[in-house]
C-alpha cells in the first residue's frame, strides 16, 4: 500500500489562498484590528526606548558634573584654604563643563564662593538647604531637584559633593546649571511635529520642557505621578491642560530618580494608524485577488528558503559563525538575520564569560582552560610552564585618595603596560582588583625572571591617569610547572605564596619557586638583587 505523498508548501499555499478569499471581510476585519493593536504597542515601545536612551543621556551628563566636582574637591587650594585661588580655578573649570556655576559652602549654610559674583561680593546665607543637609548627614554626592537660586532668583538644579579635611567634612562643593541645559538634550531628538518632551527631577516637578517654559517648576500630572509609583517605564493616557487626549510616555533612571516623559497627541496616533491601515486594506484586496496566480511560485520560493537555513542553522549549533546570504524573502531574511544575531550573541557571551569586564583581559574562567589544557600538553612534551603572580603595590591608596574612577582607569593602563611587555604566545589575565597573572609557555624560570624584572620596571614607572599623576609599583610571584600532578590552582597557590615573600622583601620584587637563590629591586632601590624560594 502507498503511502499518502507529503504536502508541499506550495499545495498548502493554494489550499489557503483558496481558503482566505470567501472569508475575505472577516479576515480583512481582524487582521486591522490586530495591525492597529500591534502598531500601537510598537510605537510605545519605541517611544520608550526614545525616552530610555534621553535619560541615559542625563545621567551621563550628571555623572560627568560629579565627576569634575570630586576632582576639584581635592584642590590644593581648598586645603590652603586659599578661596580667591579656588575661585579663579572654579571659573576655569566652568569653561569645559556642562554647568553654570560652581558654589562652594561652609557647613553653616554660608556661600564662601559663587562663580556668579566676583569673588569677595557679598554671598547670600543658604541655611539649611535640602543639599547641604544630605551631604553634611550622608557625605555623599546630592542632586537636587528644581530650586530658585538665592544669587539669580531663577530655577536651577545642582549636584553637591563633600570636601573633606582630615576625615571631616569642612564645605560642600556645588555645580548649578539651568533647565534650559536639559531642554537642549530633549531638542537634540527633534521630536515630530505635536509631540513634547519633558524632564521631571527626582519629586516628580518639571524640570525641563521642549516647548513652554511656564510648566517649568510644577508638578506633574497625577495621572502619571501614580503611574509613576508603579512601574519605572511604560506609558498613560492622560488630559492636557488644554483637555486634549495624549499618551505619555516615561522612563526612569534607577540612578538619579529623574524621569523623561514623551507625549504623543491620541489624533497623531490615530491618524498614522488609520493611513497604514488603509494602505493594508488596499494591499490585502490586491493580494487576495492576485494570491492564486502567485501561490505556486511563491511557494517555490519559500521552500527555497527553507533549504538555504538548514545550514546556518546547523553551524548556529556548533558554535561557528554563520553568514546567510539575502533569500529576497523578508520572513527568510528576518530568520537569517535572527540566525546571525544569535551567532553573535553567543560569540559575545563566551566572550564576556571568558574575559574581565573593565580591561579586556582573560578571567579566572578562562585561565583555568587554558592553563590545564596547556599543563597536560607541557607534560607531554616534556616542557615547562611558568607563572607569575603579580599584585600591585599602593593600589588600594590610589582607591582611596582619587576614587574608584581614577583607580580603574589604572587598572586599563596596567593591563595595557603587561600586554606590551609580554610575549604574543603568552596570557595575561586579571583575577580580581589589582591581581593579575601572566601565563609563559614553554618557558622555565631564566626566561620567567626576565620577564618579571621587566615588568617590575614597566608596572612600576610613573603614570598619569588625567590629571592625577600616581606612582605604584608590583610584586610578583613565581610559579614554574613540575610534575604530573601540576594543576592551575596549585600553581596559583605557589605563585600567590611567592608573591607574598615578595611583598615581605620590601615591594617591587619578585620571588621564584621552586628555586634556591633570586634577585629582589626594593622599591626605591636603584640597585637590585633577585629572590628564589
């Protein structure tokens, strides 16, 4: 008995081009109702991507403003306390800043400095200020929200800062800027024509518009206060004061509170979806009385498709990269292009999974892998594989004095300086604050203790991160493969263990095991002499 033939795409097509023309109105019916739903909700989506990115956007532009303050918090001329100084250096500062002025205030609430007076003017007392009070009870970075400035009398926003004199807070350091810095960011989007942008702070007030300056400084709607209280993006419907229906759409930042809201007119709204789906009614008419002639060829093309993604698909599998050439079909192409994205997503993770996040360089993870798979192919050749530990020295005051900021960035440069010192076929790796490892293959401890002296010397010179010039040097430890039970965490182990004696020695040495005697360069020592235990 045969059995019954597979139906093809191209038969399933006819059948339903034949099945879609009697029940034409019905699905021409649905298929608008559902367009309309699903344009709307991308358009939403879009829209709140739009206001995503424009928050970002402020925080960036606040976190630069902290930036600069905390730099100029450790002015020499506020530990002199030489304020004329101070002024002339806030002024300069003001010049490459998004800021409009810079105050500086005592703990009992009087300005000291404000870049908007000559410097010995008269300065209003502030009291107790929200800004000063945060500060002065958490001694950490403020932003405020919308205020009338005491020397402009117009609103203004700033980001406030401690200064710190022998681990006691002694003045606050502010920048104030205007909401009309704000409003650039939201007409940099050049919104359609009808829809407004607008930046509320963190309690819910105004605090830039793209069109009228007189909602500056009020509260927002309660329609989307409330809806505010519930999710940190998504959009309302709400009334203007004009009594005109709008969709607001927000987002709002986890970091600084402050919240972007786009609105869109209902009309506006309506009247794209209503053109776009005249052109489907249009399309779907031509389509439905076109179909049948088309169906077999069509249906050709599809199958065609679907062969061509059989083999990307596989290598997607196996965890190639795939490239997938243009079908001329759009489901195909959308497919295809899926197929490629996840290619490189899975690139990207593997990537990221492997590698430290803030200097590029292999993580523990990967160190692992490849120092095991490297051990077994030492042991079968008979060659040796060394180690070297190395942690820095004045690290953690670089954190301490400068921030964390100052303390990453030279973590980047110290990544830079070991991968220009080592060899290609070698690997660096970090494996968490200022630890770093360097993995030597077929190399034994001459060639290991080469390289540690150049690096010692290459870690230890002087480095300029901006304008903060610092001076650390290394330790290292080294650990050379031997025997069959060699493993990555033992060889870790040994090399931390040198390290340490390294450190004991005086810094800036490095230590060799297992050995007898080594060379070990004291920090400040010009003269060296090498360590092996």
């Amino acid at each position: 008995m045969t059995a019954a033939p597979t139906p093809t795409i191209r038969s399933r097509l006819a059948l339903l081009v034949m099945a879609c023309i009697l029940p034409a109105s019905l699905m021409t019916a649905a298929l608008i109702h559902y367009n309309y739903q699903r344009e709307n909700a991308q358009l939403v989506r879009e829209v709140i991507a739009t206001a995503r990115a424009l928050t970002s956007a402020i925080d960036r532009e606040l976190a630069a403003t902290e930036s600069a303050l905390n730099v100029l918090a450790t002015s020499p001329y506020l530990a002199s306390n030489d304020l004329a100084a101070f002024h002339r250096q806030a002024v300069k500062v003001l010049q490459t800043q998004s800021a409009n002025n810079v105050v500086l205030t005592d703990t009992t609430g009087r300005q000291r400095i404000n870049t908007f007076r000559p410097f010995g003017e008269p300065l209003p007392f502030e009291g107790a200020m929200p800004q000063l009070r945060h500060v002065l009870d958490t001694g950490r970075t403020y932003v405020s929200g919308l205020f009338v400035g005491p020397v402009v009398h117009r609103p203004a926003l700033s980001i406030s800062v401690p200064v710190h004199r022998d681990e006691r807070i002694v003045y606050v350091l502010s920048m104030g800027f205007f909401p009309d810095r704000l409003a650039g960011i939201l007409n940099e989007q050049r919104l359609p024509r009808g829809w407004t942008g607008e930046i509320l702070d963190g309690e819910g007030i105004v605090a830039a518009h793209t069109e009228m300056e007189q909602f500056i400084g009020r509260k927002g709607s309660q329609a989307l206060t409330e809806r505010l209280a519930e999710a940190a993006e998504g959009s309302v419907e709400i009334l203007t004061d004009a009594g005109l229906p709008v969709i607001s759409v927000f987002s709002r930042s986890a970091v600084s509170r402050w919240t972007t809201v786009i609105s869109i007119p209902r009309e506006a709204l309506t009247s794209e979806l209503q053109q776009s789906l005249g052109w489907l009614v249009l399309g779907t008419a031509v389509l439905l009385g076109s179909s049948l002639l088309l169906a077999w060829r069509l249906g050709g093309r599809i199958a065609g498709a679907f062969y061509g993604l059989t083999g990307p698909a596989v290598a997607l599998g196996a965890g190639e990269t795939i490239v997938v050439p243009s079908f001329r079909l759009r489901e195909a192409d959308e497919v295809g292009g899926a197929l490629i994205k996840a290619s490189a997503m899975l690139q990207q993770t593997r990537h990221k999974a492997l590698h430290d996040e803030l200097t590029g360089l292999a993580n523990r993870a990967l160190l692992d892998e490849i120092v095991n798979d490297q051990l077994a192919l030492s042991q079968r050749c008979n060659s040796q594989l060394a180690l070297l530990y190395i942690d820095l020295d004045g690290f953690k005051a670089v954190n301490d004095c400068h921030g964390h900021g100052i303390g990453d960035e030279l973590l980047r440069v110290v990544s830079r300086r070991i991968n220009g010192a080592i060899r290609c076929s070698d690997v660096a790796a970090r494996l968490g604050g200022d630890e770093f490892v360097v993995v030597m293959f077929t190399a034994g401890a001459d060639g290991a203790a080469a390289l540690a002296r150049k690096l010692v010397e290459t870690l230890s010179e002087p480095y300029q991160i901006g304008e903060v010039p610092i001076g650390i040097s290394a330790s290292i430890g080294i650990a050379i493969s031997s025997g069959m039970e060699t493993t990555c965490e033992r060889l870790l182990e040994q090399a931390d263990a040198a390290m340490y004696r390294s450190k004991a020695k005086g810094k800036r040495c490095y230590t060799i095991v297992p050995g007898e005697t080594g060379l070990c360069t004291p920090a400040g020592n010009a003269e060296g002499c090498v360590s092996r235990s």
